[in-house]
C-alpha cells in the first residue's frame, strides 16, 4: 500500500517559496495546530496565574488605601476640632491624651 503523500509548494511575497515534499498535508495541518493549541494554553495558563496574583494584590492594596483614608479621616477631625476651640483651650486640647478633641476624632 503506497503512502499518501503530495507535493506541497507555497509562494509568499514575504517568506518568498516554500516547498515540502512527500509529507502529507493532513499530517503537517495536525502537527501545526498541535503546536499552536499548545501554545495557546501556556499562554491561556501563565495569564490566568499573572491575573490571580494581581487580584491578591489588589486587595491587599485595597486595604491599605482603607486604612491610610481612616487615618486621614481621624487627623483632619482631631485639626477641625482644635481649629474650632478658643486659643487658650487649643494647646492643652492637643497634648492631652483624653481630651475633647481626641476622642472626637476617634470615632468612626
């Protein structure tokens, strides 16, 4: 029984002539795509690991960012506060540790 094979030429204006000789297409189609599905899936792998880590990433980001606006949100209070008191009373206000403004500025 012979082997099905065909003469295979490919002219491109790029890559100019190509030639392949007793292999047969159906063959050189299925090793091409095997290749290409392969590929493929490295890809389709390594994007869904680079997209995981950055999504744990994001949420460690994300509370930090919470965080950092609680604490400004607790400082611009704690300012208002002071600002809004006589001049006398602003000094003491700020140096003690329970006073007025202090907790004023710590509730949330």
């Amino acid at each position: 029984m012979a082997e099905d094979t065909q003469d295979i030429e490919i002219s491109n204006p790029v890559l100019g002539r190509l030639a392949a000789k007793g292999i047969r297409v159906s063959d050189m189609i299925g090793l091409i795509t095997l290749c290409l599905v392969i590929g493929l899936s490295l890809f389709a792998f390594y994007a869904y690991d680079i997209a995981k880590s950055h999504a744990g990433d994001a949420v460690e980001s994300s509370k930090q960012i919470s965080v950092s606006i609680k604490q400004s949100a607790a400082a611009q209070r704690l300012m208002t506060c002071i600002i809004s008191l006589p001049q006398e009373r602003r000094e003491q206000e700020f140096t003690q540790p329970n006073s007025f403004c202090q907790r004023m500025s710590s509730l949330q």
